[in-house]
C-alpha cells in the first residue's frame, strides 16, 4: 500500500503543574499517574473522538526505570482507561524525549499510517534520581580522552560552555532573574492556565490517637518553582555547584522536578470528520549531535537543521521555547545563533518553571502552542540540549 504524505494537526496539548523534586507537592505521586491524568485530559478536549481509533501512544521518560519502568507507557495508557486494543511506546532521547515523542507520533500521521495519535513525556525526578538508581558507565568511557566526555556530570559541560562563549557569573545570575520575573508575571496572569490540568494529590498519613491512617486531598493548580522575590543579590551569595571557581550555582540552573505532559495529534481527515479546530501544525524536527563536552550547545547544531526542513528563515520565528537547562547554555545558545531575547522563553523556562527530564519537550509544545494561539504569532520553535552532546529542534505552526 502506497503511504500518503500528510500534514499533522495538534488538536489538545495539556500538562500538569510541574513540582518541585524532591520534597514538592509530587514527591509521593507515580510518574504513571501522572501520566494517566495528562492522557485522560487531552482525550476529553477532544469530544466525538473514538478512543479505539488511536494508533498507538508515545511517551518519553529520560530514567526509565522503577515506578516508571515497564513500558511506562503502555501502563499509563491502561490506568487512563484506553481501550486494550491501544498499543503504548516508551522512547528515551534523555531531555528531548517528550519532543521526540511528539515528532514521532507526527510522523506516523504524516506517513499515512495514523488518523490520530498521543504523544507524552512523564518523569519524577523525586522516585528516580538523576542517572537512574543504579548508575553503571561503561569503563571505556574513563580510559581514553576522546570517550571521558560522555562521563562529564552536565553541570561541568555548563561550566565548559561558559568558558568557551565567555558566559559570565553575572550573565548567568541576570539570566535566571529574568527568567522568574517572567514566569512570576505569567502565573500571575493566568496564562498558564489553559495548557494547565489541575492534579488532586492524595496525601495518606497516620493518626496515632485514633490508629488509623487519614487521607487528606488538595487541588494543586500552578507551578511550584517560580520565585517572585529572585533577585541579583540573592543569587550572588550562591556558590559555585559543579566547579569551585565556577560561575554555574543551583539558582542559574534548572530545577530537579516531577511532571507530565500530552500531546494530541490528529490527520487533516479526522480533523474535518470531527469538525474540529486544531490549535497548530506539527512542521519540522531535527535532531543533532556535538561534544558531550559542550553538551549545552545542541540547539545550535539542530535549530538551522530543523529551519531548512521546515523552509523557514530564523527570523520567521515568533516564539522560541529554549529549555533552559543552564543559563550558560541558554546565552552561548542565544548569542551565537544571534536569536532574539524578546522571542526565547517569554514565559520564562526551567530554571524558573523547572525541568522534568523526560516531560519537559511534551511541556513545552503544550506552553508554546497555547502561547501562540493567545497571544498571536504564527510560527514557534520548541528545543533543547540533550545529555552526552545531542541537541533537537522542532518547528510548529499556530492555527488559532
């Protein structure tokens, strides 16, 4: 049979609030139900559509081991209540998993092979720490120079970054202000409120004078990491994390979290079937490679890439989200790609919002796509650095 090309439509885009690891509002909520509750929401945006219709579920998880083990997509598929007959992905490309997710399911649409898919990205970096539970490298990594970079912790690759792009510690420090003060401004606002799913948390405790365990529930609605008081002062007294003579500290870089988000993809044909208005066009996608050494600087490997793909100019961008997985990395990124400040992160990004590994790309696409469509602008770009030297890029297309 003979596939047709086709556009991919994204017709919901959704994700819970993000939490701080490990003793935020999440530390005792599963990765799978979290990831249950995002799938649950983008299906019920979407009224008329037949579960049984959906070609399979892609989720990306950068630690897929323990509570989000076990094909964590298939499992968080069947706690969401899809029918058996839905098939589940797991796919790890380490912090672009969720884009990746998201590409990948376009793509199955895009081939002809899917009327709808869901894509997704789930991670607690509460239950499962940075590395996995278990980190085993390779010893070959450590015996020879050209391979020791993969061992790079990555805040010693921002540390690299900042020496080789001249990235100063007060660069840095100005950087994560900034990037507060826009995700204060915009929680204020309340535009985080549409691509936001409320989550109920289930706290179980016990009562020593009655014996029994209480439960008590709470609604949680926003982020968790924003702080409206950073300031440079504050910043200042910080001290270097990674390197002792290092401008990289835990307040310019992102924050350890939990989170999920999902994305809902649909054909041209299904979309029409259904009468439904998308909210954006899945365009472009790429993804490359750089020195695990300077791991930050992927996207300005991968953004021209995806640009070309798309046949699109740099400056045909309107929003850009940069994952902010350091300040260092993220004005190396800026600067020598020449991107506009006013056009990158205007809701601010992780080291504000937080970064839950693999959700973040899904989290992103769902904060650019509704950003688009709200406050105006036709295309954006979603991209990110990635662990050992990878970068991705991917460009959509607002249709609201």
């Amino acid at each position: 049979m003979t596939k047709q090309v086709q556009d991919a439509y994204i017709v919901a885009a959704v994700r819970t609030p993000i939490g701080k690891a490990p003793r935020g509002m999440f530390r005792n909520v599963r990765p799978d139900d979290m990831l249950a509750h995002v799938l649950k929401g983008a299906m019920a945006q979407v009224p008329g559509l037949d579960p049984h219709d959906i070609g399979d579920v892609v989720v990306g998880c950068a630690m897929p081991e323990g509570e989000q083990g076990m094909n964590v997509a298939r499992i968080g598929l069947l706690l969401a209540g899809l029918p058996d007959s839905v098939p589940g992905l797991t796919i790890n490309r380490f912090c672009a998993s969720g884009v990746q997710a998201v590409a990948q399911a376009a793509d199955r649409i895009r081939l002809g092979e899917a009327d709808v898919m869901l894509a997704a990205g789930t991670e607690t970096m509460t239950m499962i720490p940075m590395g996995g539970n278990k980190i085993a490298l390779n010893p070959a990594v450590f015996a020879k120079d050209e391979n020791i970079g993969i061992a790079y912790g990555m805040g010693l690759t921002a540390e690299n970054v900042a020496k080789q792009w001249e990235v100063s510690r007060e660069d840095q420090d100005a950087f994560a202000v900034e990037s507060h003060r826009r995700a204060s401004a915009a929680m204020a606002n309340g535009e985080f409120k549409p691509e936001i799913l409320p989550y109920t948390v289930i706290d179980r405790f016990p009562d020593s004078q009655t014996m029994q365990v209480k439960v008590r529930e709470r609604l949680v609605e926003n982020d968790e990491g924003p702080r409206f008081d950073c300031n440079l002062q504050a910043l200042a007294k910080l001290k270097p994390a990674f390197a002792a003579r290092g401008g990289v500290t835990a307040g310019n870089s992102s924050q350890m979290s939990d989170g999920a988000g999902a994305v809902l993809l649909m054909s041209e044909r299904l979309v029409k079937q259904l009468g439904l208005k998308p909210l954006a066009r899945f365009v472009s996608y790429a993804v490359a490679g750089v020195s695990p050494r300077i791991m930050g600087i992927g996207p300005i490997a991968t953004i021209p890439r995806a640009l070309e793909l798309a046949g699109l100019q740099q400056d045909d961008m309107d929003w850009i989200e940069l994952n902010e997985a350091f300040a260092a990395q993220s004005l190396a990124v800026i600067r020598g790609l020449g991107l506009d400040p006013a056009k990158v992160n205007p809701l601010g990004s992780a080291i504000a919002l937080g970064h839950p590994l693999g959700a973040t790309g899904a989290i992103r696409v769902a904060t650019l796509v509704h950003g688009l469509c709200r406050r105006g602008g036709r295309y954006g770009m979603v991209t990110m650095c990635i662990g050992t030297g990878m970068g991705a890029a991917g460009v959509f297309e607002a249709l609201r």
